[in-house]
C-alpha cells in the first residue's frame, strides 16, 4: 500500500512538474493540468460550471409553475 501511495505521489508531482513547464514555455494548459495546480495550491475554481447552472435553473422553472 505505501508502495502504491508514494507511486501516486511521484506520478502527480511529474504531472505538475510538466503542466509548470508548459506555463512556462508559454504552451497552453490543458483543464486537467490548471485543476491539478489548483489542488496543489489550495486553491478550489470559482468558475461556475455553465451547463449545470442551465441545467438547475431549467429543473427549477419546471417545477416552480
């Protein structure tokens, strides 16, 4: 299991490691690599997510009538 667990820790370090080169070098972020950033950063999106806001104002028009 700690084999596993510091396995997955490497692996996610890379993987910020590359998406901090990208931002680096001027190459555009993928939304894997700015969440992942975020995360280590502690800091959560406050984006919106647009299709579910339609999609809970849609529900809730239905059933306010």
């Amino acid at each position: 299991m700690q084999d596993e667990l510091s396995q997955l820790m490497l692996e996610h370090e890379e993987f910020l490691e590359k998406a901090l080169d990208d931002m680096e070098y001027g190459a555009l972020l993928t939304e894997d690599q700015i969440s992942a950033i975020r995360c280590a950063c502690g800091k959560p999106n406050k984006r919106r997510n647009e299709t579910l806001t339609n999609l809970f104002n849609d529900f809730g028009n239905i059933f306010r009538k």
